[in-house]
C-alpha cells in the first residue's frame, strides 16, 4: 500500500470513530475538530495529509515543527503547537504556529504576545491545564488558570482560544476531561468566545468527545506508531 493509501484509509476510520462517539454523545460531528498530530514524521506526510484534506496540523517541538512548516509552506494549512514551550523558544514559534495549545505560565503568555507583535501575527493561545495532581507534570495547576486566562486575554496580539489538557497515562481519563471542561467554563467567564477545548488522543477519543471536547490531537491512529526511543514522541503528562 502506498503510504497516500495508508494515511487515507487511518484517516477514514478515526473520522468514523470521531462520528460515532459525536452520535453516542448526541454532538454535532460540526463541533469536534481533527488536529492531525504529525511528530517524528516528515514533511511529505504532511504534505499527502494535506492533499486529503487535511487543514490542521499538530506538532510537539520546536525547531522540528518550524522546519516543517517551511517545508510544506501551504498557506492553507493551520499549525498547532501543542508541546511544551521553553519562554526562549517563543519569538521563533510565534512566527509559524497559528495556535499555541501549551501556555502554562504567565512568563510564556507574555513572551508569546512579543513574539506574535515582532512577527506581525495575532495567534491563539489556549491555557494548557494540568489534569493530575503530581509535581512536575506539564500544565497550569487549576487555581492558576483564570489569572493565566486574564493575561492571555490582555496580550494585543493574542486571542484566548480556550483550554486543553493530556490524561494522565493508564488512567481513566473521565474524570480529568470533566475537570478540564469545568475549567472551560472559567475561561469562559474571562472571554466567552474561548470556547476551545482541546482534549483527546488517539486511545481516549471517545471519552474527550463524551466530555465535550471540540479539538482531538490524533497521532498514532493517522501516522502509525512513533519510534519509542525518539524523544518528541512522548507526550509530556
Ligand atoms: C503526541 C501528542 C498527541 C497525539 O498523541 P497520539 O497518541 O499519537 O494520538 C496529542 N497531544 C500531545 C500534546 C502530544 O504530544
């Protein structure tokens, strides 16, 4: 099989799986939105992706992420950066990625509304929440996340898009995605047009769409598995 066919038949079964948990949850398929999460993979995926239609794309690193985006350089394309963001990394991100899923500090706001002003560009910036109770996981812890909210919201050149969070590994990830809807609503309160909530991956789907997610970062059930020794395959929880 050509690896066009491949990415074609991945892609057709999770839009099916996304159908049927938007019907068992009794959701519009209109709401949830397909983030194709292409790490560890090269720039043609991405290209044949977006031949099949796909417009948004997820990535986890930085320098990979902007190389790629140069790459493919399709103007229709929407780039999301969904890893975790060391501050002086921003300015170069700012200059490629459309949307920012992993803000989860006020430094990192502040110095991504620089970036986007120096780049010209107005990006979206979600609060990345952390979903368990353990030290060092990535995320803003939930007391934080309005005052997060607040200063996203007050940076000219970014727009509060929402919230989203990663369940923790080997877990029912129920009740991390209602606490991360719950903290939607916060967000909600600062800006009422963030209604984003980026939830879901290639094994929890079905409970992020249950939980009302409305953005799914699909990796493995598109690309195939990732290398385990590489290390932006793994997804910081
Ligand atoms: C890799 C990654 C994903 C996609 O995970 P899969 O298990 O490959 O579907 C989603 N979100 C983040 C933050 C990631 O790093």
């Amino acid at each position: 099989m050509s690896r066009r066919a491949e990415l074609a038949a991945n892609l057709e079964s999770t839009r099916e799986r996304i159908a049927t948990a938007c019907e068992s949850a009794g959701r519009s398929i209109d709401d949830v939105h397909l983030i194709v999460v292409t790490k560890t993979y090269p720039a043609s995926d991405v290209a044949l992706l977006a031949e099949l239609g796909v417009r948004d794309i997820g990535e986890n690193r930085h320098p990979e992420a902007g190389r790629k985006a140069e790459e493919v350089a399709d103007p229709s394309l929407r780039w999301h950066f969904v890893g975790a963001l060391q501050t002086n990394k921003a300015n170069q991100v700012a200059r490629y990625a459309d949307v920012v899923h992993s803000v989860d500090r006020v430094e990192l706001a502040e110095k991504l509304g620089r970036g986007a002003e120096l780049a010209g560009r107005t990006l979206t910036a979600l609060v990345q929440v952390r979903l368990a109770d353990t030290e060092g996981r990535a995320g803003a812890p939930a007391e934080q996340v309005a005052t997060l909210a607040d200063v996203i919201a007050s940076q000219p050149h970014l727009e509060l898009g929402g919230v989203m969070g990663v369940a923790p590994l080997g877990e029912d990830p129920r009740p991390s995605f209602d606490a991360l809807r719950g903290l939607s609503e916060v967000v909600r309160t600062v800006e009422a047009r963030a209604t984003m909530i980026s939830a879901g991956m290639s094994e929890d789907l079905e409970a992020a769409v249950a939980a009302g997610a409305t953005h799914l970062r699909i990796g493995r059930a598109i690309l195939g598995e990732r290398p385990a020794s590489s290390p932006a395959s793994r997804c910081a929880r």
